[in-house]
C-alpha cells in the first residue's frame, strides 16, 4: 500500500525501468540460421585470428564486452570449451568463436554494445542479412 502511494505521489518514480516488461521484444540483428550462424562463424574467425589458440576468461570477456565472471559460468556449464588451471579456466578460441555464432548467442537481443557493434559490423560487410 505505502508504495502504491509512492507511486501516485511520484509518477516518473520508476520511468529508467520502462519497457522493461511487457511491449515489443527488440528485435534480432541477425535471424539465428544454420547459414547466418556459419557466416558468422568465418567471421569471428578472421577478425580474431591475431589472438592466440588459447584465451583467459578476462581476454574472452573483452572480446565480446562482458564480465569475466560470465565466462566463467559459461565454462562451468561446458558451454565454452576450457581447462581449469588452479582457479582459473582456459578457453579454447575456436570453442569460444562456435559459442558466439552459435543459434543460442544470436536469437539473445539483449547482446551487450560491443559485441552488437560487431554483429552489426558482421551485417555490414555481408548486406544479405
């Protein structure tokens, strides 16, 4: 009761969580297709073949703009191919690229800025999407 009078009091109380629920879902950048995934695939791979065959989960974390804690969990759940060194995991690149382009990463429209600039840097290069 005492918060709905906040609210009455206070409409714009809860305006930064609007559209948070309900309404329209964003829409996908890329439809998650076999094809779009392989493409996609090819992709990660060329614009990460400088980087070596085996990544720290704080390095898999930059490339695509998340908490290294993500990974981790990712890695836990054998989502991420990866060995555990003391504390630490591993991860094997090409293991980490599939999980990126795969169907499960893609259909994600809440992706972060940074790996959506790179799903939109994808697009732009390959304009039948």
């Amino acid at each position: 009761i005492r918060f709905k009078k906040q609210i009455e009091k206070q409409p714009n109380m809860l305006i930064e969580i609007k559209g948070m629920f309900g309404g329209t879902p964003p829409k996908r950048l890329i439809e998650p297709t076999e094809y779009n995934s392989q493409r996609f695939k090819q992709y990660l791979t060329q614009l990460w073949k400088d980087e070596p065959d085996a990544l720290t989960t704080k390095r898999t974390a930059e490339l695509i703009g998340v908490d290294y804690r993500r990974i981790d969990v990712l890695c836990r759940n054998s989502k991420i191919v990866s060995v555990k060194i003391g504390s630490r995991f591993i991860c094997v690149k090409t293991s980490f690229i599939e999980y990126c382009a795969s169907k499960e990463m893609l259909v994600k429209p809440q992706m972060t800025e940074f790996f959506e600039a790179i799903v939109l840097e994808f697009i732009k290069q390959n304009n039948k999407l």
